[in-house]
C-alpha cells in the first residue's frame, strides 16, 4: 500500500479533513501573500509615510491578536519585518 492509496482511504472515511487542509492552504496562500506584496509596496516606495503606516498596523493590539489566531488555527506565520524606524507623532 503506498501513500496515495492511504490518502485517498482517509479522505473517503474522512471527507472533512480535505475541507480543513484546503482551507488552511487556501488561507496561507491569501494572507502570505497580501502581507507580502504590503510589504514589497512599502518598501518600493520612497515615502517613508507608508513605512510609518505599516509599522503602526503591525504593532497594533488588533494585528498581533489576529496574527496569532491565524497563526494558531491555520499554520499562517505574516511576513511582519523587523524595522528599527522611530515614528514620530
């Protein structure tokens, strides 16, 4: 018995865990890749607002909460860039 017969005897006793697996891939693949191409615009500016923007979400209360839930639920680990930029008020 090799792997793709074990999976396909899992997946027909137990349809639900496909259901989970592609949800938690269809998340990663969405958020890994918003906050990415975020990421890559920031930094491709010569704005440093943007910067400024950026680093305020990512340490915001609300944006470490569902980071971890994300990451805690569906396996997505954000791309958050560690920046040393002092923000100015």
């Amino acid at each position: 018995m090799d792997l793709a017969d074990i999976i396909i005897q899992i997946a027909t006793k137990y349809p639900w865990i496909i259901v989970v697996l592609s949800v938690m891939g269809a998340t990663r693949i969405v958020f890994k890749g918003l906050f990415s191409m975020a990421q890559a615009y920031v930094d491709s500016t010569v704005d440093v607002a943007d910067n400024e923007v950026l680093i305020k979400v990512e340490q915001a209360k609300w944006f470490k909460t569902v980071s971890y839930i994300l990451d805690f639920a569906f396996s997505v680990k954000i791309p958050v860039k560690k920046v040393s930029v002092e923000v100015v008020k």
